[in-house]
C-alpha cells in the first residue's frame, strides 16, 4: 500500500480559475447530487460539484473538463472561483483512495501541461499512480528519468512501495542499500516499506530484526509496523511472541483498535474464544466511535466467534452512537446473525430495515430472500421478490438466487417460472443468463426428453434476445430422442439468425423429416 508522507511545505499557490457561464448550471445540478463534506474528507466542500463531475467522466475525460473550466479571470464562489494547485492534488488523492489510479493520474498530467511547477511529494504522488496504471516498469522509466532535485527520500521511498506492491524483493532491496549508501538516513516510512516488502516477498522472518533495527536506530514505530510485526508472528505461528508485542506496547502507547481485532481474528482461528472476547471488548474500548468500519468489525468477529449475545449488544450499541443506520450496517449485521444462526433474530432486524430505510438497497433483500430460501421458505422469499418486482428493485443476483435454488432442488420448472421474470427482475438491457446456468436448463430438458420444455426455455430466450445455437441444438436433440420431427425449426433457425454448422445441419436434417 502507498504510505507517502509527503512533508512538503506550502508554497505560494499557483491558481487557476473556472468559467461561470458554460458550466454554472452543470455544477449547481452535480451540486445538488455532491458528496457530503463528511465523504469528501480533505476536499473544500465548495469544490465537491468538479470533484463528482470528474469522477463520472469516462476514461481520458479529464483534461477536457478541466481545460473548459478554466478561464484568466476569478468568479464567484457560486459558479466556481479559483481553483488551487493544492485542492486539484487534494482531488487527487481522493481519486486514489477510492482507487481511481487512472483519473488521479489524468489530473496530475494536466496540471503539468497547464505549466504548475511540480514539487517533490507531487512527483512522488505521480510516481505511485504511473505503477498502479501503467506497470513497475513505466514507474521505474519515470523514476530514473526525474531531475536529481526530484529525486528525494520522498520519490525513492514511493518506488521502493512500488517494489513491495508487485513483489519485488531483490529490486526493492537492492534500492534500500542503494538509499543507505546515498546516506538518507532511514524514517518510519522507509522502514515500514521495507516490512512491507519483507510481507509480500514472503520473507516473514525478517520483519522482526528490521523492527529491532528501527527501534535501535531511534526511530519510531507506528500503527502499521506494529501491525505487521505481530501479523508476522502470528504468521509463523508464534503466538507467544505476539502477545508479548502487544503487552509491551500496552504500556507505552496507546494500542490501535486494529491490533486487537488482529489478534481476536487469531484466536477466533485457533478456538481460543474467550481470549478473542477479551481482545475485542479492548478494541469497543479504544476505537474511533464514529468510524463505522470499527462497528462493522465487531460484529463480524463476535458473529465469527459464534457469540450471538456479542453480536446483539454491539448492533444495539452502533445504533445508540448513530441516527441512523446506514443499509451497509444493517447487511453487516444480517450476514453476521446468519453466521450464529440466530434466524428469530435476523427476520426482526430485517423488518425493521423494511420500515426505517431511507433509500431501498436491493443487497439487503436479496440477503434476506437467500436465508429465507436457505430454510426451505419459499413463500416468504417469493413476497420479498414480488414487492421488489413492483418497486423495480430487483438485479441481477435475484434472479440467479432463485433459479440457482430451483435447480439446486431439481424443480426445473419453477426455475423456468423466474426466467420468463428475468425482463421484470434485471433492468440492464445488454444483460443475458450465464452460460453455465442456461446449460443446466437445457442439461435438464435433454436428459429427460421433455421437447415441451425446451420449446418453452427458447420462447424464454427468445424474448430475452438470447437464443443461440446451442439452445437450438439441444431442442433438435430432444425432438429426435423423443422420436417427433417439427419442419418448422429450420425457418425459426434462418428467422433468429442462427449460423448452422455441420453438426447441426445433421441434426436438423432428422428432426425435419426429410
């Protein structure tokens, strides 16, 4: 992972400015639809209309838009004034902590073509995304090719991550004697790069001198060391050795909520229970409260650790810290009921989603539609199917959720039943059944000879816009095994657009009696 810690310091701030009067109703309607400052983090939340607009854009996009937004003189804020080099880097890296490497790069580009001078932690910024988009070897390409003033412990330390992220270990260790030999005297970062590598390299035994060698050079540790230290014992198999760490940082700094739950994963591992309780119980005690991962966190782990109660009185407490229960926390939660099969439970916390969402998410009804189907309860997942049928809320996954039960219970033809819903349940229009499901239908039909199935399974995909050959030939199977003949198929062949290969012209040739 790209740990940059860029210490660059802030410059007077070249700007550039938007144009008001192409672009002032574009944003105020992304406005309407922008981020919440909250989500946006480090971005002026003045600045979220562009910072949606870019991020819906197709690939390549960017320096057009932000060409077209830029004009000599200052607006007002309303339509969009100056825009700092600062703010378009602070786009940037949202663009890449949501992973979105390649319009990150885009805009770093255009800030270099539109003349912005840039600094050390830009280039090391730029250097990570050229890895992620275009290979080790652009980034190495772009690396060596830098002047020596950019070339700083900043962008070193960046193409060493980029050595660990591909799994380079004699590169990145080659560049690390390389960074000692130019007496950068090694921080916490470089440190945790080299771990990092160690980790992905696969040298686990390693770490543990490294972190001998960091604290012996001064230097300190952070929440990622530490991290990765007792990862690597716990790794080996070391327990002992883990809890040590963790003991001996309990009373010199404060513990990350993360290491606890590291360590609870373990013993959930190992069915050692009660110590993943105690572990746990510290991580609800030091973590950040209003950060919903850690909630999320909790729960999973309590319901991994089979702890029903666990789980029942953190979802109670996650609802008493927020006003409102985001659709991700309530499927955190059914998923981690369905691990302690606390099935009472699950259907109360589903109606109470019913009746309190604010936006419908179909994962949660789908959710709900499998543990229902899971119990053998089809009334109740087709009603969950039905109501969502009427609002347009079903995808994808319903339709494979149901049929994938149908089959899986050989009731071919209530399976057959959800595919002729499939037009009603998934609204994408270049949507077509899985290859493998469709040959389960027609597995089926051609096995027990039922040509009245297959008519009916190509009616299906006829109206689905996806009857193809093989559907066709298994149809001319069936007739011939049942030993009926139909004239007819030769022109619905030529009518759908069918090529007819050899084979089938075989096969047609019987099935029309000729």
């Amino acid at each position: 992972m790209l740990r940059t810690a860029i210490a660059a310091a802030a410059p007077a701030r070249r700007r550039f400015s938007l144009s008001p009067a192409r672009f002032a109703h574009e944003l105020a309607q992304a406005q309407v639809q922008a981020p919440s400052p909250e989500q946006l983090g480090v971005l002026d939340p003045s600045w979220a209309p562009l910072y949606t607009r870019l991020a819906r854009l197709p690939p390549g996009g960017a320096a057009a838009v932000m060409d077209e937004c830029v004009c000599k003189s200052k607006r007002s804020v309303r339509y969009g004034c100056s825009i700092s080099e600062d703010q378009i880097v602070a786009y940037v890296r949202k663009f890449r902590k949501h992973k979105k490497h390649a319009r990150a790069l885009e805009l770093l580009d255009w800030m270099e073509a539109r003349g912005a001078k840039l600094r050390r932690g830009h280039h090391a910024l730029r250097l990570g995304l050229v890895s992620k988009v275009h290979g080790i070897q652009a980034a190495e390409e772009y690396f060596w090719n830098l002047p020596d003033i950019f070339k700083s412990i900043e962008t070193y330390s960046c193409l060493l991550n980029c050595y660990s992220e591909h799994r380079m270990a004699d590169k990145g260790l080659e560049l690390y004697e390389k960074m000692n030999a130019m007496g950068y005297v090694p921080n916490t970062l470089i440190y945790n790069n080299l771990i990092s590598l160690y980790q992905k390299a696969g040298q686990l035994e390693k770490i543990p001198s490294t972190f001998e060698e960091m604290q012996g050079s001064g230097i300190s540790a952070d929440k990622f060391t530490y991290f990765a230290l007792i990862e690597s014992y716990l790794a080996m198999n070391d327990l002992e050795a883990a809890e040590k760490v963790l003991e001996e940082l309990q009373k010199v700094a404060p513990v990350h909520w993360s290491l606890y739950t590291l360590m609870a994963k373990h013993y959930i591992k190992l069915e050692l229970f009660g110590k993943a309780e105690v572990a746990l119980k510290k991580a609800e005690e030091v973590m950040d409260k209003a950060d919903l991962r850690c909630w999320h966190f909790l729960l999973t782990l309590y319901a991994r650790s089979g702890n029903s109660t666990g789980v029942r009185r953190i979802w109670e407490s996650l609802k008493s810290t927020f006003k409102k229960c985001l659709n991700r926390s309530y499927l955190v939660m059914l998923r981690a009921l369905s691990m302690v099969d606390d099935f009472e439970t699950l259907q109360r916390i589903f109606q109470e989603w019913q009746s309190s969402h604010e936006s419908y998410d179909m994962r949660v009804s789908n959710f709900m539609i499998k543990a229902f189907l899971d119990k053998g309860m089809i009334d109740e997942a087709e009603a969950i199917r039905q109501s969502a049928m009427s609002r347009g809320h079903c995808n994808e996954y319903t339709f494979y959720i149901f049929t994938e039960f149908h089959l899986g219970k050989s009731n071919v033809n209530a399976a057959l039943e959800i595919l002729t819903d499939a037009k009603k349940m998934v609204t994408a229009s270049n949507w077509v059944p899985s290859k493998e499901l469709m040959s389960r239908f027609l597995k089926h039909y051609e096995e027990s000879k039922d040509v009245d199935g297959v008519e009916s399974l190509c009616e299906c995909l006829r109206k689905l816009e996806c009857l193809d050959a093989d559907a066709y030939m298994t149809l001319m199977r069936s007739y011939i095994a049942a030993g009926r003949t139909n004239p007819s198929i030769a022109h619905r062949i030529a009518d759908d657009g069918i090529h007819i290969e050899p084979e089938m012209a075989k096969l047609l040739k019987s099935v029309s009696g000729s």
